[in-house]
C-alpha cells in the first residue's frame, strides 16, 4: 500500500501540476511512447499569476485545513495516520522539484505470460530531488516501515543503480531507487536495465523525432511538456486491440477492425502530439502542436477550416462575457460524417441515409440541398449582458448564403411541427370552443406552440413549451441565422452591438498572443465572468464551512474565501486559437490560469488512439444506448397518447402509437438484433418487433413494466425495460423475470401486433 500510495502521489502531481527545457529526458530511454516532464520550483512559475495564487495565504489555509479533516478521519488508527503523513510530506516535496514520466508500451520479448494490460504497463517516473533527497527517503523509509511484512520488496540491480521492487497482482514488477539524487521509480522487469543503459547519445533527449517535436512547441521558461509518439502508440494499441472488435452478445460476430476505425477517423495519418506550457508575461502561453499530413480529415477536419476575418467578430459586444468563432461549412461537415460512417460499417450508412430520406419525405424538403447548403461556414456562439443578460443572453449566429431557400425550408419545418402539435394538442381543441373537451390539469392547458412577431425589418419565430421559462427562437435576417433560448436576446443580437469587442483592450492584448489566422478562436473575460458569479461563490463556500465542523471536526473559516478585488488580481481573460497548416494543427492558450490549456490537448485526436482498445465494446454499448433511447421515445409517445385522453385510456396496441403520429415504426426495431420486421403500406407494425408491449391499467403502479426488448437480444442476460413511470433501465436476467412477473398478475404482453383496419395491407421489410 505504501508503494502505491508513493507511486500514485508521483502520478498525481506530474500530471496535475504544469518544465524547463523537457528535464530528466538526458536520463530517460529512447522511443518513449509518451512523456510528461514538469520543471518544479522555478522563479518564473513563482513569479507568475497562477504560482501567487498558489502562493498566497488562502491556498495555504485551505490545504491545512484539508490536511486536518482528512487526519481526523483517521486519527486513532496508527498505521494510516503514519500512512498519511509521509505520504503527505513527500507530496509536498515532489513538485518543488524537476520531474518526468515516460510510457514505454510492451517489451519486445516478455518471458512471463500476462494480461493484456499488464503487459503494456511500463515506463518509469524520475524526480530530481536536489537537497530535498535526504528528508525524502526518511518520509518514505518510515512509509515503508509502517507496511512491513505486507509489502515484500526484493533488492535487486542493474549496472550502477540499485533498487527494491514487488511484483503486483497483475504480475508487473514495480520499484524504486536513486541514483544520486534522482529518484526512479519503474515498472517492468526491463526498465532498470534500460535506465541503466542511458547515454548522452542514447537517451530521450538525443531522441531525433521526440526533439523535432518538442523543438516546434518550445521557447523559454518552459515549466511543462509533453510528448506522445502516435506512431508508437498506435501500433502497439492496435496490436493490443486485436484484428477485430469483440461481438457483444446478440450482435452480429466481428466488425471493422480498429486500424481501419482509426483511418476512418482522420487520426490514422498522425505521427505525433507535443506542448508546452510556458510563463510569458506572468501569464501562462500553451502551445500544442498535432503533426499530421493534409489533407485534415475526420476528428481533424473541423480544426482545418478556412481563417477567420475580423469581420467574422464585427458582431460580438464590448462588455461579451465570452464567444467562439469558427469555420465550419454544414454540408461538407455532413458529408465527412457519411464518408466515416460509410467507411467504418456501410450498413451503418445505409440506415443513416434511409432515416434522413425519411425524415425529408416527411418534411417535404433536402436536408442537404435545402438546408445545409444555404448555410455558409461562419458560426458565432457568444454571451454578452447586453444581449440579455448573464448566460441568457446567449446567442448563435450562422452566415446564410442563400436566405430565402433556407428561409423556405424552415417555414416548412415549421409547417410540419404545426401540423405535428395540432394532431395531438387538446389545449388547441378547447381554446377553439371544443365544449365537449374534458377539462385539462392545468400543466397541460397550454401545449407547444409556435409563434412569430416582426421587430423591425426582422421576423422572429419561437416556440412555446408549457410552463417552461425558454422560449426557442429563431431569426433569418440579411444573411444571418440567428437562434437563442428567447426572441428578446436574438432583438438585441440583430440590433448589433453599440462597441465591437475588437475595440476592447483586454481582447485585443489577449488577441495578439495567438495565431493572427485561426480558423476557431475562443475568448473568455474570466475576471467579468468572476464578478458575476462571485455571490454564489459567497453562498456556497459560506455553506460549506458551516457544516464541516459537524461532518468533520475542523473548521473552515468563513474569512478564508479571498475578497472578490483579490481573486480579481489573478485572473486575465483567457484567449484559445487554432490554426492549420499542410504539416499539422496548432492548438495555443493564454491566460493567467491553464483551465483551457489543461482541457484543449485532452480533447485532440490522439484521444481516439487511447481508447482504441475498448472501441469493440464501446461500439455494442452504443447501440445498446440507441435500444434504450427508443423505449425512452415510446414512454414520451405512451405518456402524450394518455394525457390525449384524458389519463383515462392506454393504448392496447402500438399501432395506435403510430395511427396518432406520435412515433414512428423505424422505433420499434432494436439496432441489437437482425430481427426482420414488417410494415405495411401505410407504415403500420405487422407481426412482431423487437419489443413486447404490456397493456395495463389506468394508474397502474409505476414500477411496472410498460415494455421490454426482448432478452434473446442479449443471449438471455436480461433486458432493457420502460417502466410506467418512465424510466428506462437494463435489469439483469433474475430481476427481469422478477419484475415481469409481477407485471402480468395485472396486465398482458402484445407480441404480435395488427394494423387497424382499413389501413392498407401491402407489406415491406425493413
């Protein structure tokens, strides 16, 4: 446990905490799949904005008091408390100090059968100590000692370094030692040897492809870098993957292999991911660069669209708390996702285009060539007070090419939703003087409805929802589309602001740190952001250090929340651009804090190659996800079909669902099975679905079940259920069985279902 816990501090802070000139890597081995390296203690990180706030007395106060309401928790049980404090002690000497993790995937050769995933777990974590190294290995010596005879270290060496090592459950030598005052800490029975073997001009440093990288993201008073090999890491995670994706049970053997998901995906050309983060101006730069031949396809193509103009930000306001800016043409987005789906499953494809052709014969439209196509490739997402106050007044807006086609196409989706609303309304039916219309509960007196008002040159078009406190609006005026969650925000929007944000300084420092072409920008006037939000602040924080003394046993202080003109002092705007070239994608931040710098790398493509092992079953959990999102859209159907009579009818066949408009056949096929189901001319169920609908009561129980897929679609594990209250859960086969049981004692199953009559009995299969 003690190990671990020295393991797992180390992990922590490396990867939690923003390095001068990569360290360590003169001391770590060749052909890393990944590394992390964070500089420590440096006058610059101290200097820096981020490094005062952490510096100053509230921080420390807060740690303390976290250290003693975890203490008291464990005051009494000797080993922990002995546990806790070294480990305590090493955790605040590591990130004073030069630290670097390195990932190195399997050994070429492994003698020792193991897991899959133990077999890719090696690498080695470094922390040069300095002065610090004595007081270090007494904290960890006395961790050490607390464990005992519970954890077996084995001394062993390899050249010059020596060190003690344990073998975990999933057979992975794991150890530590130093040399000089750098401490190792590995895992693989290979590693020592390979630390050991490290030369000026065969180490990570020397490493040719690994220097190129970092050299294109470096400068100075680097305090963090990192490095992925996608290379490397591809070819051993396709390797550990398997040739195909594991079938889920019940679904249809093998699928696309995961090199060809890879490809598929735009991320199969990237050789590599390096970033830094650096102190500049007290602030803190980040750069990230993904290295990747054109063209940019897949995950990488909406990161490689044309530049920005300062035009394309003429409409955000002065006083924007915050916006986006991006490239992005709707039609060529749409047919990028056809070209992936088709690449990774075609009948995957095939389906998506048969429901958009649906969904177009329906609306009487093109998606496409009515829609898409009009739009043209600039999106503007921005939040500005004067727009409609915090967070509501929250507009997009999206340039138009053609306004009056795509004006056309909304009015008959419109057309379609009225249509869709007056079929199944009974609030319609009693404003119209409907007297035989049974009195409504009041919730449902006011059903959706669309309206329209013309403000100006502009009409304005929102929907109505009930009792709920949003109003969806949308606008075509000139050659903009604007939607918000109120029409009184897309009025403001089509005003046009009184300052462009460009005249604002603050943005404008901000803007001059990023590319000057970026094809996304993103902006955030975090200390604005800061005074508006602050109260809450106040509230909870006062909240909670009320009530840790009776949780606890220690106090927070009420005071320790630093005054609003404090933490004002720390904060700048944050700023994110992202720029392409023929060579890759460049990803850059600054701010004074590294909130967007820590979250833009985790979302880059190289995500996608981490994951590649578990894409089998993500790929049946997905459609396991589909299955329940269509028992979700028959509850809703059931419900409206209910509150359409009343509450005092249920339907007794799914037919009827349809007959009303409130679903479609399509939804009654689970994407699981390969089940054949049939439908008629008119687009009514014949025989039996996927699923098994149970007629009950008026007001039955609502932990009943309403319907259920079929369990032979998952070998008989168990099922997905609707049950009456709506809810929608997978239970396993004993609970299933259970809770069906105790259904039928009040109603019965429908396998099998039957058009009305007279509604037309040419079959189709679908």
């Amino acid at each position: 446990m003690r190990t671990r816990l020295t393991i797992l501090a180390v992990c922590l802070l490396a990867v939690s905490v923003p390095l001068a000139a990569a360290p360590l890597t003169e001391k770590l081995p060749p052909e890393a799949m990944a590394y992390i390296g964070w500089a420590g203690k440096t006058a610059a990180f101290d200097g820096s904005m981020l490094g005062q706030m952490l510096n100053s007395p509230a921080a420390g106060n807060v740690l303390e008091a976290l250290k003693a309401a975890i203490g008291k928790q464990i005051q009494g049980r000797e080993e922990q408390e002995q546990l806790f404090e070294s480990g305590w002690e090493m955790g605040l000497i590591l990130p004073r100090h030069p630290l670097a993790v390195a990932l190195y995937g399997p050994a070429p050769v492994d003698p020792q059968p193991r897991p899959g995933w133990a077999r890719f777990l090696r690498g080695a974590i470094l922390v040069d100590l300095g002065s610090d190294r004595e007081a270090f290995d007494k904290h960890l010596t006395a961790l050490l000692a607390t464990a005992g005879d519970k954890l077996p270290l084995v001394e062993g060496s390899a050249g010059d370094l020596k060190y003690k090592a344990l073998n975990t459950p999933g057979g992975i030598p794991v150890g530590f030692g130093y040399a000089g005052n750098v401490l190792f800490v590995f895992a693989g029975a290979d590693m020592p040897a390979m630390l050991a073997a490290v030369t000026a001009d065969k180490s990570l440093s020397a490493d040719k492809k690994f220097a190129e990288c970092l050299k294109a993201v470096s400068g100075d008073n680097e305090q963090l870098a990192y490095y992925v090999d996608a290379t490397l890491l591809k070819d051993r995670l396709l390797k550990l993957a398997g040739p195909t994706s594991e079938p889920g049970a019940g679904a249809p053997p093998g699928g696309p292999s995961p090199a060809k998901i890879v490809d598929a995906l735009g991320v199969g050309k990237v050789t590599a991911l390096a970033g830094t983060w650096r102190i500049v101006d007290k602030g803190i730069y980040a750069k990230v660069r993904i290295f990747s031949p054109a063209p940019h396809q897949g995950l990488l193509m909406p990161f490689a669209a044309a530049p920005l103009t300062e035009a394309d930000l003429a409409a955000v306001p002065q006083d924007a708390d915050f916006f986006a800016a991006f490239k992005m043409s709707p039609s060529a987005l749409y047919k990028e996702v056809r070209r992936v789906v088709g690449a990774i499953e075609p009948e995957a494809d095939l389906k998506l285009g048969a429901g958009v052709a649906a969904v177009e014969q329906q609306l009487g439209l093109s998606i496409t060539g009515d829609i898409l196509e009009p739009l043209g490739d600039t999106w503007l997402l921005s939040s500005a007070p004067s727009q409609g106050g915090f967070i509501t007044g929250t507009v997009l807006t999206v340039q138009v090419k053609d306004p009056a086609k795509l004006a056309a196409a909304v009015a008959k989706i419109e057309d379609f939703a009225k249509g869709q609303m007056g079929a199944t309304s009974r609030a319609a039916a009693a404003e119209s003087g409907d007297k035989e219309a049974a009195p409504i509960p009041m919730l449902h007196r006011r059903g959706p409805s669309i309206q329209a008002y013309r403000s100006g040159e502009a009409e304005i078009h929102y929907l109505t929802i009930g009792m709920l406190p949003v109003a969806p609006a949308w606008a075509i005026h000139k050659d903009r589309l604007y939607i918000a969650a109120w029409p009184q925000v897309i009025e403001s929007a089509i005003a046009g602001p009184e300052k462009p944000i460009a005249q604002l300084e603050a943005f404008r420092s901000a803007r001059a740190r990023v590319a000057a072409k970026p094809s996304i920008l993103c902006f955030a006037n975090t200390p604005k952001i800061l005074r508006q939000v602050y109260n809450f602040g106040l509230l909870g924080w006062t909240m909670v250090a009320n009530m840790l003394p009776g949780e606890f046993g220690q106090s927070l202080k009420v005071e320790w929340l630093p005054p609003l003109t404090t933490l004002e002092k720390y904060l700048w705007p944050e700023i994110t651009g992202v720029s392409a070239d023929d060579e890759g994608i460049t990803i850059e931040s600054y701010g004074s804090i590294p909130a967007a710098n820590l979250v833009m790398p985790l979302n880059s493509p190289m995500t996608v190659a981490i994951l590649l092992p578990a894409l089998g079953k993500a790929r049946t959990e997905g459609k396991h996800s589909v299955s329940m999102a269509n028992l979700n859209t028959m509850g809703k159907a059931i419900a409206l079909y209910e509150a359409m009579h009343n509450d005092e009818k249920v339907p007794q066949d799914i037919n009827e669902l349809i007959e009303q408009s409130l679903v479609s056949a399509n939804a009654f096929k689970s994407p699981i099975s390969s089940r054949v189901i049939k439908k008629n001319a008119k687009g009514f169920v014949e025989g039996e679905t996927d699923y098994v609908y149970v007629v009950l009561p008026v007001n039955a129980d609502g932990g009943l079940i309403r319907m259920y897929e079929r369990p032979e679609n998952y070998g008989g594990r168990g099922a997905n259920v609707l049950l009456v209250n709506g809810a929608v859960m997978w239970m396993d086969r004993a609970e299933f069985e259970k809770k069906l049981a105790e259904t039928l004692k009040v109603g019965k199953e429908v396998k099998s279902f039957t058009p009305p009559a007279g509604a037309g009995k040419n079959s189709e299969n679908f």
